[in-house]
C-alpha cells in the first residue's frame, strides 16, 4: 500500500441490469448475474492484454483490469473474496468461448487503469492481474473513485512510537480522496504518481462529483499525521476557501484562483 499517497482509492460501478434491448445498444453492459458476478455481453470490446510489460498502444481508447481466467463464469466463492478484499471495485465477467475473465473498468485514462492494476495486485488472489487495452470508444465507462490510502506501518516499534502509530491508525483513511482527474486539469508528478490541482471554485464540485465533501482543516490535519504518503509538496484547499499547508496546517493563502490539491472526505 506504500505507493497510494492520500488516494482513496476505491473504485465504484454504475452498470445495472438493463433491458435486453439496451444491452444490444450497449455491448458492454450487464446482461446476467451468474455466481454473484455482473456478466457483461461477449459482443463486449476488452481488447488484448498488455503481457510481458508491453506498453499501451497510443491509439488506444479504453482500458480494463483482467483479474483472472477460468473455465466459464468464475465460482461464487472467487467473487465473494475478491468483494472482500477489493471493495467497491467495478467486477464483471464476460464469457467467450467458455472462457471467462474477471474484469474491472473499463477506464478512458490509462493513469487511472494503473493506479487500479497496482491495487489490484497487491491483493493476493489477484497478484497477476494485466491491463487490457482496446481500440473502441466505451459505450459504458465506470464511474471513478481513487485506490485507498495507505496507514503508515508499525512494524518493530514500541513504547511510544507503538502508541504514536497506534494513534495514527485511529483515522480511517479508505474516507478520503481526491477528485478523478478530468481534461484540462493542472497536474504534477510527485514520486512518480500524478496529482490534480484545481482553484477553490472547483475544488468543492468535484468532491461532490465523487459522491463526498470538502475536507476540513482538521480533516487535512488528521489525514497528516496518519501517513506518510500524502503528497505535501503544494498546499490543500479546505472548506472556508483555506489553502492550507499540510506539514505545518497553517493557512498559507486564500487566493480561490489558486491550483492547489483537494482532498475530499466522505459525506
């Protein structure tokens, strides 16, 4: 979980059973539920696996997450765990040829597409997971939350450095994240992870876009102390048009036309 500075990162699926009408419209919907699993039609476009380490073709215009193969629809006892383990993650199954794949996504943004493939491998049924990439526009794309973030260790420690990590791990951090990156955003690479900045007027509307809030200053501060990995380098905006400097939680500037990070919180 180390490289999942301050991201929520849980990802949440709109698709819904439909009318068969419908889903001839839309390949990629959910036609059927077998085992719990979502199956979407084998019309579908997953495209192909991006194996060995193979980079994305330039001109690709949509992404999933292969979480597993099996013969025919995966067991229910499969779904069950990976709903455990990856929360809120978009799973479906599509079958072709009595194959059945495991998918998540799909995703327009290949940034996005990796951020999801590392959280998903880092889940052990799903440590083989691969990128698959298509060249057909999404007819159905799913709606974007943020992986989790990650609590700061406290492994080897005791006295009061136990009770301090103990203390950091009283936050939840799986209630906050930021918005999902949309075109024309300022953004900036810290720790070889992209980061979208935004002025205060937008700051609030993309967290409500997520489904949550604007965090509070104290929220920001709270989120601090509990890992390391938020990123610090530019301020925060807060609720009260606040741009706040995350290390020492003093208000360092109230210019609302200011790029700076957002950090939402869970209504």
């Amino acid at each position: 979980m180390g490289r999942w500075r301050g991201l929520v990162i849980t990802l949440i699926a709109t698709l819904g059973m439909i009318s068969s009408v419908n889903a001839a419209q839309i390949p990629c919907a959910i036609i059927d539920h077998q085992q719990d699993w979502p199956i979407i039609d084998e019309k579908c476009d997953i495209g192909n696996g991006l194996w060995g380490g193979q980079s994305p073709d330039p001109q690709s215009s949509a992404f999933w997450v292969q979480c597993g193969a099996t013969k025919g629809v995966p067991s229910r006892q499969f779904y069950q765990t990976l709903r455990q383990g990856l929360p809120n993650l978009p799973f479906q199954v599509q079958v072709r040829e009595g194959r059945g794949r495991c998918l998540i996504g799909p995703y327009q943004n290949l940034d996005v597409a990796k951020l999801v493939l590392q959280r998903v491998r880092m889940f052990g049924p799903t440590q083989q997971a691969v990128l698959r990439q298509t060249r057909q526009p999404l007819s159905q794309p799913a709606v974007i939350r943020l992986p989790p973030l990650a609590e700061t260790k406290a492994s080897n420690l005791s006295g009061p450095s136990m009770k301090a990590a103990q203390a950091k791990k009283a936050v939840n951090l799986s209630h906050f994240g930021l918005p999902e990156p949309e075109q024309g955003d300022k953004q900036y690479t810290e720790k070889a992870m992209s980061w979208v900045r935004l002025p205060y007027a937008k700051a609030e509307p993309r967290c409500q876009q997520e489904g949550m809030v604007l965090a509070s200053k104290q929220d920001l501060a709270q989120v601090a102390k509990a890992t390391d990995q938020l990123p610090v380098r530019l301020p925060y905006w807060v609720k009260g048009a606040q741009g706040i400097d995350a290390n020492t939680g003093s208000v360092v500037t109230r210019n609302k036309a200011a790029a700076l990070n957002v950090l939402c919180k869970k209504g």
